[in-house]
C-alpha cells in the first residue's frame, strides 16, 4: 500500500489566481486601514462656522436650513429676517446659534 500524496503541479493559470487574490487581500487591507485613519467628517461640530440661510425671522428663535435640513435656530443679537444669510456659531444639542453674515463679504 503506497501512502505517498500526490503532487500537484502548479501551472500558469494557478500561479496567477494566488498572485491575484493576494494583491486583492492586501488592496483591501491597505483600504480598510486607510478609512480607520480618516478623520470624521460628521457631526454637529463640524456646522461652526458654515453658513445657513434663514427660513422664519429669527426673532430671535426660528428656522434655518443647514446642510440641506431645517434646524432650529436662535439668532445672537438683533433679529434677522426671512432670506438672510447667517453663520453658525455654536451647536446646542438640536439648537444652532447663529449670527448675521456681515454686510458686502462675500463667501467664496
């Protein structure tokens, strides 16, 4: 009785199939390392300092539309109208501070 295994052979085809899963393992790796190293680019904190346009007269509470959503939003300083253009100056819990753009600057 023969206990000896048979050899495989490794062709061409073979060789290429490993070398090609190898270099996927590793661009996935390389990929999955590379998105745990980006900073976070959500979130609240991340609204200072972004401009909003005002949907309700800030008097001094109303509504602004941030980032494509309607927030809640309370005006620093005098009340602001309806079509206004405002910079958001601190995010509280689902509040958005805000103060009027200043007069002839315009946002690039």
């Amino acid at each position: 009785m023969d206990l000896t295994v048979p050899a495989i052979e490794m062709t061409g085809p073979i060789i290429v199939s490993i070398i090609v899963a190898i270099g996927l393992a590793i661009l996935v790796i390389y990929a999955i390392v590379r998105g745990q190293k980006r900073k976070l680019s959500a979130g609240v904190e991340e609204m200072i300092g972004k401009e909003a346009v005002v949907r309700t007269t800030l008097n001094p509470k109303g509504v602004v539309l941030a980032e494509g959503e309607l927030w809640t939003a309370i005006a620093e300083g005098n009340n602001i109208e309806a079509g206004e253009e405002v910079t958001i100056t601190k995010v509280e819990g689902l509040k958005l501070w805000v103060k009027k753009k200043p007069e002839g600057k315009e946002s690039i």
